[in-house]
C-alpha cells in the first residue's frame, strides 16, 4: 500500500513539473507570440488602406464608398486597434519581466507603432468632439476663459448683458433663427451626421458594457476549467485526510448524513422501503458517508480554484479598462445622455429605488445574502461578526455619499428633480 501510494506520490510530482516546465515555455515565448499578433494586425490595416484608401489613412470621411461600407471598414479598424494594443501591452510587459527583447522584436513594433500613432490622434478627435457631451465642451470652455485676460473678461461680461437686454424678446430671435435653419440646404446633413454619430455612440457603448461583462466571465471560467481546477486536483489528491475548508463545511457534511440517515429510518418505519437489517444499514450510511466525502473534497478544490480564477477575471477586467479609455469616454457620455433625458420624476423613482435596495430598511438582508454566497464562493467560512460589522457600517456610509451626491450635484444638475425627490419622500 506504502509502494503504491509513493509510486503515485512521483507520478504526480513528475507530471507537475512537466506542467510547470511547459507552462513555463509558453509564458517565455509570450513577447513574441504577442508582438506577431500585433504585426499582423497592423498588417491587415495597412492592406485595408491600400486596398479602399489608395494607401491613405482609413477615415470615415471618404466619399469613394458608401456609408454601410464606411461603418464595416470602421468597425473592422476599431477591433483590429484594439487587438493591437492589447498585445503590444502584452509585449511590454513580458518583456519588463523576463527581459527577452532582441533586435528582430524593435523592428516589427516600430512598424505597429507607427500605425498606432496615425490612428492616434483620429481616436481623440473622434471622442473628444462627436462623442463627448456638450455640457462636458462648456465647462472646458469656461475653464478657459477663466485664464483669460480681465479684458476679455470684460468685453464678454457687455457682450452677454447687451445680448439680455434687446428690443425684441429672445423668443422671437429663437424662432426665426429656427425658420432659418429649416431652410438650411446642409440642415439634413447636419442631421444625418448627428444620428449617424448617435447610432455609432450607441452601439460602441453596448458593445463596451459586453466587453467587460463576458471578457472577465470567460477569462474566469476558461481558467477555472482548463488550467487552475486541473492542477489543484493534482496537487490535492483524493488521498488527503483535509477533505473540508473550515468548520461550516463540515458541519454541512454531517446535517446531510445525518439527514439520509433519518430518512432510511422513517421509510422503514411507516413501511415505505423493505425493513433493512443494522449491517444493511450501516454499509449504506458508510456508502453515502464516501460519496458526501467525494462531493465535499470537489467543493473544496472548486473553491480554491475560485479565487485564483477570480484574480485571473479581475486582471482580465483590468486590461480591458486599461486599453479601452476612447469606449469608456463614449459610455459616460451615452450614460450622461440616457441620464439627463428622462424625466424628473424618473430621475426620482430610479434613486429611491437604488437607495432604498441598497441602503434602506431591508438592505440588511440582501447584504448578508451576498456576503454569504461570497464567501461560499471562495471557501471562506462566514464569520457572523464581521457580516455584522460590515452591514452596520458599509450602508451607512453609502447613505451618506448618496445624501452628498444628491445634495451637491443633483440640485445643480436638475432642481425640479430634487423637488419631486423630496415630494416622493415625503
């Protein structure tokens, strides 16, 4: 018994050090997978430029195609970005850690480089002026003119008092400003760029909010199934006595047991199942005793497995955020238009609503639910007193960021929403 179990003892010894070895060449060789994906990628946008663009930069301005064919190249061109960057990214940091750059390397990420840098500058421009809000465009402009000279401060301070006081009243100025519009040739243009804009603003932030939903999700299940689970169930074989994480599980262990054990002798007694003798008995206790056994010690490598593949998600989440700053100005500013178009009293409902599932008076209860499945989820055993501790201070602190935010910026932002807000209160 002693042979067999150090003949498996080595076995597995040599098995993970073959896993280790080989997951070793992988991650030594990750600078140059990753540089030759971002070559590749770059290699495809310059055949799109030369094969549409005439070798000219891809833009969403050309009048050689038509609009469907413009948004494809666009698309293509953002998720081809977006592959580059994420392995040049990889390639620096490989290379920071295992410091394995030669020659070869500089001369393919001077070329993924240079495509980078055209498409720089169209990315800002792209943000900054289709896609950011206007209010966010005012308050730039304001800061400027704040720098300003104390003349220029002036001549704006009797610019803007004689633009108040006028003959007519503003509402008429307004009206024929509009009737002039309407007659404006390039009026639909200018309407059609702005839905076109919309529409791409609305799809890249669905698009973004996706990323960082399944990225992280698939990234942790991936991890979880196919590397992390595998060799915790190498290294923590069946054989170990330490089948259970803490005390809890164990406990669970045994109310089960015990409850299959009630449940063989309430079936004997009203007849239900044929009366067993106490061996027959017995062997099925011990049976259920090793499947219960077998299930717990699977519940455990899942849970350790849990929080290296939560680590592996979080780093995914990371990276997308990290090269994702163009999507995440495009969601808040889709989020501020969403926001700042509904009503007054939606406005109120929609903060009642999230204050009173997070904070209110039966916000207790789902806090100490999650904290559970957390630490189920991790294999960390529940402790009554910090659960305790965290739902009497953790809520209370967010009621009062809440209270701050509504009192700092929601009265500025929308009045009437803050009056309808405490009219709901009330």
């Amino acid at each position: 018994m002693s042979f067999s179990l150090s003949n498996k003892t080595s076995q597995l010894v040599i098995k993970l050090k073959q896993s280790l070895r080989s997951a070793n060449q992988y991650f030594l060789k990750t600078s140059e997978r990753s540089l030759d994906q971002a070559y590749q990628a770059v290699f495809k946008i310059k055949a799109i430029e030369d094969e549409y663009f005439d070798g000219n930069k891809i833009s969403t301005e050309s009048t050689n195609h038509t609009t469907s064919v413009i948004s494809c190249l666009q698309a293509d061109l953002d998720k081809k970005l977006g592959v580059a960057k994420l392995r040049v990214l990889e390639f620096k940091t490989s290379t920071f850690v295992f410091g394995n750059l030669n020659p070869n390397h500089l001369a393919k990420l001077k070329l993924v480089d240079e495509v980078l840098d055209r498409y720089k500058n169209l990315t800002e421009d792209y943000t900054s002026q289709a896609l950011v809000p206007v209010s966010e465009t005012v308050k730039n402009n304001s800061s400027e003119g704040n720098v300003q000279s104390n003349s220029t401060i002036d001549t704006l301070t009797v610019q803007s008092v004689n633009d108040q006081i006028g003959v007519m009243p503003r509402s008429i100025g307004r009206t024929i400003n509009k009737i002039k519009n309407d007659f404006n040739p390039k009026k639909e243009e200018e309407l059609i760029r702005k839905f076109r804009t919309s529409r791409a603003k609305t799809k890249t932030a669905f698009r973004f909010v996706l990323t960082l939903i399944l990225v992280p999700l698939l990234a942790q299940l991936l991890s979880k199934n196919l590397l992390i689970h595998p060799i915790v169930d190498r290294v923590r074989v069946e054989s170990i006595p330490q089948i259970f994480l803490h005390y809890e599980m164990k406990e669970s262990a045994l109310r089960d047991l015990q409850s299959f054990e009630e449940e063989i002798k309430f079936d004997n007694i009203i007849n239900l199942a044929p009366r067993m003798s106490e061996e027959a008995l017995e062997e099925r206790i011990k049976y259920k005793a090793a499947e219960l056994a077998k299930e717990y010690w699977q519940k455990s490598n899942s849970a350790i497995s849990n929080v290296f593949a939560d680590l592996v998600g979080l780093f995914a989440f990371s990276i997308v955020l990290l090269i994702s700053r163009r999507e995440i100005a495009i969601l808040k500013s889709f989020m501020d238009d969403v926001v700042y178009g509904l009503s007054d009293s939606a406005k109120a409902f929609i903060i009642i609503l999230f204050t009173d599932i997070f904070v209110g008076f039966h916000s207790p209860h789902g806090w100490e639910v999650i904290l559970e499945a957390v630490s189920d989820h991790l294999g960390v055993p529940a402790n009554r007193s910090a659960i305790s501790l965290f739902i009497a201070t953790f809520p209370v602190v967010l009621d009062s960021i809440c209270k701050y935010w509504i009192f700092r910026y929601l009265s500025r932002i929308s009045p009437s929403a803050l009056a309808t807000l405490k009219t709901m209160n009330e």
